[in-house]
C-alpha cells in the first residue's frame, strides 16, 4: 500500500468512526481499486456500506472476508447484523451464533438474543417488510 492510499485508509478509517460512512467511501474509492483484496479494506468496505444502510455491498464485503478467513469472528458477527438490518433473522442467527461460539464478547450476545427473540416472537423473516 503506497503512502496516499494508506493516508486514504486512515481517513476513511476515521470518517467511519466518526458516523460518516458516505463521506468514508468515497474516500475510500481509490484505496479499493489499489488493494481489492487486502482484508482491511474490504472489511472497512463493508462497515461502511453497513452503516449507510447498503446491506447488499455490505453483505457482499462480509461474506468475502468470510471467504477469506472462515474463523473471522468479526465478519461473521458483522454479516449477521447485515441480514438482520435486512430481516433476514433466519439466515442471521446461523451468523451470530457461530461469532459468539467463537468469540463471546457483549455485542455478539446481545446481536444473538435480539435475533433469537425476533424470531421466538414468530415476527422473524416473513415479517421482515413490516
């Protein structure tokens, strides 16, 4: 990664951070074209798609991180909350619970209860519209 596009990272890095997600990707646009396949970037991708409420690209980036690393705790948590932006609930939970069997930390649980009581309360995917 050359000098700029690290510099390009770092603000997209800290646009992101600072609930800027749109302002992040254009900034983050050439950093995406030199290194497509750097697992940083695209997961910073993703987290920005997700909080722009782009859940196709998000889910997309996530998945490839998954692709990438199969024991990437984060993009498996990360791509559970997309599907359940989504109401997606059924195919979140399968997400969620492999992230907190791998790494049990607050957020994960809590993403996990919040999709495991959707769908106990029947209000899960065919409600996902509602």
């Amino acid at each position: 990664m050359s000098d700029s596009t690290f510099e390009a990272f770092r603000r997209a890095e800290a646009l992101v951070s600072n609930g800027r997600p749109l302002d992040a990707l254009r900034e983050l646009r050439p950093v995406l074209d030199a290194e497509p396949d750097l697992p940083s970037v695209v997961q910073l991708a993703g987290r920005a798609y997700l909080n722009s409420a782009q859940f196709r690209r998000a889910e997309e980036a996530f998945s490839r991180l998954i692709e990438m690393d199969p024991s990437d705790h984060y993009s498996l948590f990360a791509l559970g909350k997309t599907l359940q932006r989504q109401g997606r609930f059924s195919e979140a939970i399968t997400k969620l619970r492999l992230a907190v069997a791998m790494s049990p930390l607050p957020e994960y649980q809590e993403a996990l209860g919040e999709v495991s009581a959707r769908l106990a309360l029947g209000r899960g995917d065919a409600q996902a519209g509602n």
